[in-house]
C-alpha cells in the first residue's frame, strides 16, 4: 500500500515527524517497507518511501531487526 500525509505527494512524506514514528514502528503492526533506500541493489528496485506491504507481525519483526528485505 502507498502511504502519503494530508495529501502530498509521495516522495515528500520522508520530512515529516510522523514519518519517523512509523518507520521505527510499523513492524509492529506487521509492515515493512517494501523498497528501502539501502537495499535497491538487492531489490533492483528505486527507494520508495511510501511503499509499504503486509507481511504479518512475525515476519516484519524478524525483518526489521536483521535489517533484510523481502529478496
């Protein structure tokens, strides 16, 4: 799913506060971002800030904290 703030476009999310709480927090909710900025050599994929996907609380915990992607 793309995220945005109040109608932004989705490239600007990155500058706001609330930005950083969900990054930090989203696997717990079961979210990863999809296309991390450090990872598009592995995704072969561009950053996308906005681009999150569901991929259940354990997977995303897991993911978050070894610093991994979905490939």
């Amino acid at each position: 799913m793309d995220i945005t703030f109040n109608g932004h476009n989705f490239n600007e999310i990155q500058k706001y506060d609330g930005y950083k709480w969900i990054l930090k927090n989203m696997h717990n909710y079961g979210f990863i971002l999809r296309y991390p900025k450090d990872k598009t050599k592995v995704t072969r994929y561009g950053y996308e800030s906005w681009h999150i996907r569901y991929v259940g609380k354990k997977a995303a915990t897991q993911i978050y904290k070894n610093n991994w992607t979905l490939e």
